[in-house]
C-alpha cells in the first residue's frame, strides 16, 4: 500500500468515527459558559485516538491541561499544556488537575504504570 492509499483510508477512517455531534455539544456549552473568556480544561488521555481529535476542537475555546502517561514528553503550545500523570496515584491526579475549570476524562481501563 503507498501513501497515498494509506492517507485516503485513514480519512475515511476518520470521518468514519469523528464524533461531531458530542463535539459540537461541548462547543456550545463552552462558549455559554465562557463567553468573554477561556477556561481550562484537564483533559485525560489527551494522547489517545479520540483524546488528540477532541484536544484539536477544545483548544478553540479553551485552554487544555493535557493530561497522559508520557505528557512531559510532549511540547507545549499556546492553549496546550501537557502534564505526565499516572491516575492510579491520587497524588498524581491532584497535581495533574490542579488549575482545572473542568475535566473530561477519557482513560480506558488499563494496568498502572510501572516505576
């Protein structure tokens, strides 16, 4: 498979699963709630398939706490702040949320990660 075929079935992919009505719902309640202003929003699994599409609509509207295993591995940008977090340590999950308006919290279940 070239390329090109690769790039055509990954966006047929993604509209295939891009979940715009959720998306468009959380939009409009940021911008009533916000309206003059951003908030800061902690999202978890920001890595992830659907965490990195709803990362790239949320920043429209909001400033977000990237929140993943391997955040502090990952570059800032203006309204993206990553954080490395390990939700199995209560610890890590204050300091992760800590400056939140809001969190969305999209991690599957999976084992803590080893030290």
């Amino acid at each position: 498979m070239n390329e090109q075929q690769r790039n055509d079935r990954q966006r047929r992919v993604d509209e295939q699963y891009r979940p715009e009505p959720e998306i468009r719902q959380v939009e409009r309640e940021l911008g009533a709630l916000y309206p003059k202003g951003r908030s800061r929003i902690a999202l978890t699994g920001a890595s992830g398939y659907i965490g990195h599409n709803l990362l790239q609509r949320l920043t429209e509207h909001a400033d977000v706490i990237a929140l993943s295993r391997n955040g502090d591995q990952r570059k800032n940008t203006e309204h993206v702040e990553w954080r490395s977090c390990d939700f199995f340590s209560m610890e890590d999950a204050n300091q992760g949320l800590q400056g939140a308006d809001y969190a969305v919290y999209l991690i599957h279940s999976m084992l803590p990660r080893r030290s």
